[in-house]
C-alpha cells in the first residue's frame, strides 16, 4: 500500500559523524524542499530519531548507530539492509511512522537517496547551469510503497569531461567566479584561465550528483585543478565525486601543471629552456612529479589514469621511434606509475587505476602492450570522436580484465576531419543504440563523455547520465521516448498547455537528428542538391522547427524564459538561421534567384550575430557571456576560423529557372498513374516500384524480416538517422562469429520492388556510419545481399557479401575516405571517393516483382536504405574503380566550387594532411545527391 509523505515543514536529519557528502545533499535537498514548498525546511546532524514528520537519512559506511537504533526501534528490519549491504551506491526509503528514512549502501547511495527526493519534487538539476526554475508544488509529497529499493547503478563510473573550454566555458567562468565576482576567487596560477576554482566547481559536483554521476575529468587545456584552488579537491572528495584525468594526463596531475611545476622547482633543460615532457630524457623528474602529486592526493577517492602521451594530445616518443619503441615505452612508464601507487601506501590490486586505449594507444594495446598491462586494469576503450564506437572487447578480453572496461565518448570534439563544439548535434537515440551496445560487450566500469563547454548540451548530458545509472529502463528502445517527455514535462509543465508540451519534445528530439545530418558548423553552400529541390527540403525542414519554437517563445512566461531560450529556442533559432545563410549562399553562386537569395543570406547574417549577441550580453543580464562566441560558420577542417563570405556575380551555371520558381521543388514522377501504367500484375504489399530507372526504399518501409535461428531479428529503431529510417539487428549479437555461420542463418530483412528495366541492376545501401567492433578485423562490417523471385522465393542469383567500410579503413587517416566521408555526413555509402563500398550488381532476368533480401553478418549494421538503379543509368567511375550511377552517388565532403579536399589523418599530430583534386560532376558546378535518391513509389493494398 502506498503511504503519502508531504515535505512542507519536514526537516532531515543525518549522523554527526555522517559523510560530509550527505550533508552537503541534506542542505540541498533541504533548500529545495524550502523553496518548493514555501516553508522552511532545515537539514541538521542529531541522534533524536523521535520526531515526527522527519526525514532521516544514514549511510551503512558511516551512520552504525543510527542504523541501529533504527533497526532496535523496528523501522528497518535485517532484510531492508541485506538488500544494499556490500552494495554500490544503492539505497532504500522507507515510511515508517510518519517519517521516511532513507539508508545508503554508502555515502553516494545515501546521496541519491537523498535526490530522489528533490526528483519527486520536479527539481530541475538545471537550476544554476540552465536557469531552471523551481517547480510550484506547495504540497510536493512522495508516495512510499512498503519500501523502495534502488539497485546499484548499471555502470560503476559515470562522468563527464570539461573540455575545448575556450572560448565559451573561459568566458563565463571568469565572469561570474573570477576574482571581481569572488573576493577569494583569484588562483594560484596566474596564467591560468581564471575563474575554474571552488566556487564553479562546487556547482559542477551538484550537478552530476543530482544527474547521479560520480566522476569527473575537470577542463584542462588552460588550468591545473589541484593546484588552481587547493579547495577544488577538497570540495570534491567532500561531496563525494570520485575524480581523473584525461588519456593525455596522468597520476592525478594536470597537462598543464608539469610545466608550472618544473618552474617552481628549478628544472630546465641543460640550455636553460623549460623541462620537456620527455620521458626519455626527464624520466627521472616526471616520477617525481607523480610522485609528490599521488603522495597528496591519495587520500581522496581517485581513478588514477597510467600511461604516457604526449602534452596536448601528441604523440610521447621522439619522432623516428617504431612502433615496438613506444610499446616498450608506454610498458616501462605503466609500471613505474604502479611502483609509485605502492609507495604511496595503495593497494595496486584493488586501487581504480585505466589505461586509456586514445588513439595511438589503441594499436599499441592490440600489438603487444595488453600483455604487459595487469588483470585488475580497467581498460578505457574510445568512439572515434563522433560518437561511433571503434573497438569493443572480446570474451577473452573480458575473461581476463577484472577490471572491466570502460568508454571515452563524444558529445564535443576539436579535431579532424571537422569540429563540432557548438550546440547539441548527438541526437540521443543514437547514443543509446551505440552505448547499449558497448554495455552489452562487457563496457560497464566506467563511462566518461566529452561534453565541451557543458552548457549547450545539457539535454545529452542528462540521458548519458540516465542511460548509465539505469540501462535497463533508458537502454529500450522506449527509453528515449520516455526520457524525453520526462525531461519536458519536468522543466516546463508549470508554464506550457499539454499540446505545447508535445510540441517541446518533439523539437528536443528533432533539431539533434537534424543537427547530426550535417553539422551546422559543417555545412556549406554546395553540400545539398539546390538543382533537385534537396537543400529547400533540408532548410524547410529547420524552418518549419524554428517557426515552432518562435511561436512558443512568444508565450513562454518568464519566470521559465532563460531555461526555454537556452533547452529549445535558440539551439533550433541559430542552427535554422545558419542552414538560411548557407542554402542561399548556395542559391545565390547557383545562379537561382540570385539577387533575393543574396539579401536573405545577408540578413540571415545579421541575424546570426544579433542572436549570439543576446546570448553573450543580454540572457540573464549577461550570465552565459561567452557562449555566443563560438566558430560556428562554414567549418573547413578542424581547425578553420570563421569562414569569410564573399557574394559575388553567380558565373557558375547556364541554366534557366523560368520553369521552376524559387522554392518549388522539382520532384521525382510519384503519379500513381503514371507509375503504374505499364504494370499488369498484382504487387504485394508494400512493393517499391521503379520510375525513371530507380527505386529507393527507406529501410523502415520492408516488407518482412525473419529473425535468426538464436532469435535476433532486424528492429526499428524510431527516430533514428537522416532521413528517420532505420534497422539494426536486435539483440546485439555479442561472440556471435560470422565466418563460423552460414549468412542464410542469420537474420534477415526483405524488401518488395517491382522493376521495369531487366538487366544489369545496381543496388547501393546507406547504413549508418558505424565501425567495426572486432579488433582483428577493422576493415570489415559486412552485409550479405540477394535478389530472389518475390512469389516462389527462387534466388536470381548467389548470396553476396559486402562490406560498408573499405580495405583501407582507418579512422583519420588519409589513404581512405570511408570514415571521413561517414562522420561528416552521418552514413556509409557508395560515394565519388569509395565506389566499392555499399554496392553490389545483379541480373534481372525479365521487368516484375523481386525481393531484395539482405542479411546481417557482422553485428552493429544500422542499415537506412536501400537503392536500386537499373540497366543504362548513367554511371561514374570512383577514384577506387567501382562503377557507381550518377543518381545514387551518396554524400562526398567535397567543395565543387575549389575542387579540392583536405582531409585531415592521424600521423602524430593534427596537422598532417593530403589534397586531392576531385573531377566536376557537371558542366560549371556540382551534382551532390547528399541523400541519394528520394524514397519511390511504394505501394500498399
């Protein structure tokens, strides 16, 4: 039975001898509560556990006595406390009596006990970093059955990563918590970035202990955390975050402390310049550094990060070492560290220690170092910077490594091909279908994101949270809807109709998809097709969203104003405003309206730098100052400045618009007659069919699916990918080996097609810019493929294998474009550069109804559509030789205005790049079918 407890004028009470984080969370929790309810309410230490209308909160770790009083008096019983005992932050609350006791396994579980309550109550965790207002529940109650029971947390280590700081984050921490907002807010260092001190990061602990976090990589490119404000990890430990340091920084010791540091002691290089990272050379002088930093800081709650790269992000060995040099390297510098743990009085067998497999790191760890590193390592596995992930580990791997794996994911990043640091573009249905699956693999110990500048990303920010304390409820496929209208209802239901509401979470799902189509800092003028309507379809799209959110903006109340602009408006204003400047740009160099195209491109320029304006100067009497500041225009590489727009005389194209006004799009023929004029045959249900030469199908629109002989079978995957159409094969099929199977086992996907034109037919996939999970094979995630009759099942030809990467696959390299073309255009397909990937021919005997059936082999196949090209399309021959039709040619990161490309690869720095030139598709300008082609005719019955 459910018992109702009412928080106005309650008050908590914790041990004296509690943790320090309790009571941190009591006060907050009690302020909430105050500010709810509009009556006081306090939070104290005491041992009366006689009052009524209490709230009483203890942790096993620390508050025995009350535990026991409360268990001598019958309010919990043996059985309660067996539930979290030896538990990892788990809790139980219970009514007893007109007080609700809440009992932590340990401080964090007590902590999140304690949270439970202020998520009751409709406590947004945004109200300092978002605005968020305090909910109107005068009578905010929760209602207790028996006893609630919260499980530890389905990942150990949960954090985020304050990260690429500068412009946004620099700006506004110096504002309000540097020395003119705190009088004690100076720092140590006084070339720091200032303002990263106490008085921030006090709110960056609360923050991810109400989202129940517990780990942080404090921002590093400009501060020392530790030495910054001695009080920032005395305050973290206090309030219970367990804290690290990035896969470039080692033994709880900033990137940028060791030259600080080196300073203060007196070490220079023999020439009087400043001590170098070199371990080679100053080995002896970075132990000491380590040393003396782990002695001071071990008494805290740490996850000490080992290994050795090179300061910001490079590579540690000499250049002209190999590869067996730097294994040897990292190998020596590891169990140096390890010697220094022990000298610190830790035990190295039970003491939080990653290995950070960033980069380089990842071929050394598979080459030969993960034989040197120990059982009880946790090994830090990493996406590729754009949010797919790149190796999961083996049942050997996981047999072995006790210490579990974790991931280094990406919400943020600065870095090639381009970056992304500006608002939310990780739509969060595919950080749900990318971490269940590395969750599946046995990567549970340890999930830490990059997350920037935080601000702009506080809608992901919450699910990652959410996803990793329990992926069990947000890991469904459901879970991202729910998260969703969760997130809306408890930031602006007091303010908003329930219609609106609907509105508020469609747009939280909708601008990321979009956002994640092309990046906006990415787009260009020619990156969508203005010849075939493509780009006014990609900009109505945004226009339709940003009319939305202005149309609730002008109602907004504005008690809720701040926290809406920051959540809703402008992140769909600006991106809106930034595809307006672009596709006219592209109108305007087309020829196409040229001179209206030119004054909505320059407006909407105007615009840009009105909307950032308010944000730095103008939103909260100029709080988030810094946030407007941010490149996000015509991104080039990764490290492009603000690209400088030049309106000039179209000369590019000869071509006549008199037919087709500005804004008409020009459509493929979808007449039900026309299509089907020629067809004398029932068509099932379902069946695409072919006109001018093509079919194309969205992945969502098959026919049927079979499942595999284990049960796993192809499912939709809502609101997923470009164009929302999306299949993977569900559950991941985790050891499952593909050479040991026959395909025809596997599950498989059919989709219906009637076609006209018998021949030679081209079929071209389009499936989400996944990599391979399989370190022993990162060049291939393979599909099979066959065409069959539609009525008898009779194959037209043999099964066939093939692969969405290339035989050169390499994230940021440059002797392929498969992963550059992928993250930049969020697919895998047959592009100019790779023909050879996403394609296979078959012969079509005579015009009538086929199936296209297509099976998984290798797991993580995120499969988006499927097109088909008939006999005499006209074709393209790639730069690897395969013939590809002009009309499917897929998204290629290519400028036809320079008709160069400049792909950034890892070669030990980001600087490393290779140009090359790229033929004209037409005469004086481009052909981009950035989506290929549009979905046919699909007939239903």
């Amino acid at each position: 039975m459910l018992q109702k407890f009412e928080f106005a004028s309650s008050n908590l009470i914790y041990a004296p001898n509690e943790s320090k984080a309790v009571s941190h969370a009591a006060e907050n929790v009690a302020a909430d509560m105050t500010a709810v309810t509009k009556t006081q309410v306090l939070a104290k230490a005491s041992t009366d556990l006689t009052k009524s209308h209490v709230i009483i909160v203890a942790s096993l770790t620390n508050a025995q006595a009350i535990i026991a009083e409360l268990q001598a008096t019958g309010k919990i019983t043996a059985d309660d406390l067996a539930k979290i005992d030896g538990q990892w932050e788990s809790y139980i609350i219970k009514q007893v009596d007109n007080q609700l006791i809440i009992v932590g396994s340990d401080r964090r579980g007590a902590v999140y006990g304690l949270y439970r309550l202020s998520d009751e109550m409709g406590v947004s965790p945004w109200t300092f970093f978002g605005d968020a207002p305090m909910p109107k529940n005068p009578t905010a109650s929760i209602s207790v059955p028996e006893t609630i029971f919260q499980k530890s947390p389905s990942v150990k280590y949960r954090g985020i990563f304050l990260n690429d700081e500068a412009p946004a984050l620099t700006s506004f921490c110096e504002k309000n918590f540097g020395p003119e907002a705190f009088a004690d807010g100076a720092l140590q260092n006084p070339t720091a970035n200032k303002g990263f001190n106490h008085h921030f990061y006090t709110h960056i602990f609360d923050v991810i202990l109400r989202l129940k976090g517990n780990y942080l990589w404090p921002a590093m490119w400009g501060n020392a955390f530790w030495t910054d404000d001695p009080k920032n990890s005395e305050l973290a430990d206090e309030y219970g975050i367990v804290m690290g340091t990035t896969h470039q920084e080692f033994m709880v010791s900033s990137d940028m402390e060791f030259h600080w540091w080196a300073e203060q002691k007196g070490y220079t290089e023999p020439d009087g310049a400043p001590l170098k990272w070199d371990f080679y050379t100053n080995g002896e002088k970075m132990t000491e550094f380590w040393s003396e930093n782990v002695n001071a800081r071990s008494q805290n709650e740490n996850v000490y990060t080992l290994g050795i790269r090179g300061l910001g992000d490079s590579l540690a060995a000499p250049v002209g070492t190999t590869e067996a040099d730097n294994i040897k390297l990292v190998s020596d510098v590891f169990q140096s560290q390890r010697k220094i743990l022990e000298n610190a009085g830790l035990n190295v067998s039970q003491t939080p220690q990653v290995l950070a497999l960033y980069k380089e790191v990842e071929n050394y760890y598979y080459h030969g170092l993960n034989k040197e590193i120990p059982a009880e390592v946790t090994i830090l596995l990493s996406d590729d910077n754009h949010g797919n992930l790149r190796t999961l580990p083996t049942k050997a791997m996981r047999d072995f490594q006790t210490g579990g794996f974790g991931m280094y994911y990406h919400f943020d990043y600065h870095g090639g091909p381009r970056d992304f640091r500006w608002v939310n573009t990780s739509p969060i249905e595919k950080t749900r279908e990318q971490m269940l699956m590395a969750y599946n693999y046995g990567v549970q110990d340890l999930w830490i994101v990059n997350v920037g500048d935080l601000m702009p990303l506080q809608y992901p920010i919450e699910h990652w949270f959410k996803l990793g304390y329990d992926i069990d409820h947000y890991g469904t496929i459901e879970g991202t809807a729910d998260f969703a209208k969760e997130f809306t209802a408890r930031e602006f239901t007091d303010y908003f109709a329930a219609d609106d509401l609907q509105k508020i979470t469609h747009v939280l799902a909708e601008y990321p998809r979009l956002n994640a189509v092309r990046k906006p800092e990415w787009l260009g003028f020619d990156d969508f097709n203005v010849l075939d309507g493509e780009a006014q379809t990609y900009l109505e799209s945004w226009q339709q969203l940003d009319t939305l959110v202005t149309q609730l903006l002008d109602h907004c109340p504005s008690e809720v104003h701040d926290s809406f602009y920051q959540f809703v408006y402008y992140p769909v204003h600006a991106c809106a405003n930034v595809a307006k400047i672009m596709i006219n740009l592209g109108y305007q160099k087309n020829g196409i309206d040229p001179e209206n195209s030119e004054k909505r491109a320059r407006k909407a320029l105007a615009e840009d730098t009105a909307i950032n304006d308010y944000l730095n100067y103008g939103l909260h009497d100029g709080k988030y100052y810094g946030y407007g500041m941010e490149f996000h225009l015509g991104q080039t590489t990764w490290h492009s400045p603000l690209e400088q727009f030049e309106f000039k005389p179209s000369n590019m194209l000869d071509f006549s618009f008199a037919d087709k006004p500005m804004g008409q799009k020009v459509e493929i023929k979808k007449q039900t007659a026309a299509v089907l004029a020629d067809i004398n045959t029932d068509l099932p249900d379902k069946t695409a069919i072919e006109n001018d030469g093509v079919i194309s199908i969205l992945a969502t629109d098959f026919a049927a699916t079979k499942p595999a002989k284990n049960g796993a079978t192809w499912t939709i995957l809502p609101n997923y990918g470009r164009e929302k159409s999306a299949l993977k094969v569900q559950p991941d099929q985790v050891d499952v080996h593909p050479t040991t199977i026959d395909v025809r086992d596997n599950a498989y996907v059919d989709f219906n097609i009637y076609v006209k034109t018998a021949g030679t037919a081209t079929i071209v996939t389009q499936f989400a810019p996944s990599t391979s999970p399989v370190n022993s094979d990162l060049t291939h995630l393979r599909y099979a493929i066959q065409l069959v009759e539609a009525t008898n099942e009779t194959p037209l030809d043999d099964v066939q294998v093939v692969n969405i990467l290339s035989d050169d696959f390499m994230i940021m390299n440059g002797s392929g474009y498969t992963w550059s073309d992928g993250v930049d255009t969020a697919v895998h397909t047959a592009t100019i550069r790779n023909g050879n990937i996403c394609l296979s021919h078959h012969e079509i005997p005579t015009s009538g109804t086929y199936k296209i059936r297509i099976y998984m082999v290798d797991d993580g196949l995120v499969l988006q559509k499927v097109q088909l090209a008939t006999f005499g399309q006209p074709t393209i021959t790639a730069e690897d030789g395969g013939e590809v039709p002009l009309v499917l040619v897929g998204p290629t990161d290519w400028s036809g205005d320079n008709s160069i490309v400049d792909v950034m690869f890892q070669a030990g720095t980001h600087g490393a790049k290779e140009e090359y030139d790229v033929p004209k598709l037409a005469k004086g300008g481009t052909i981009q079918n950035y989506l290929g082609a549009k979905p046919s005719y699909l007939y239903r019955k």
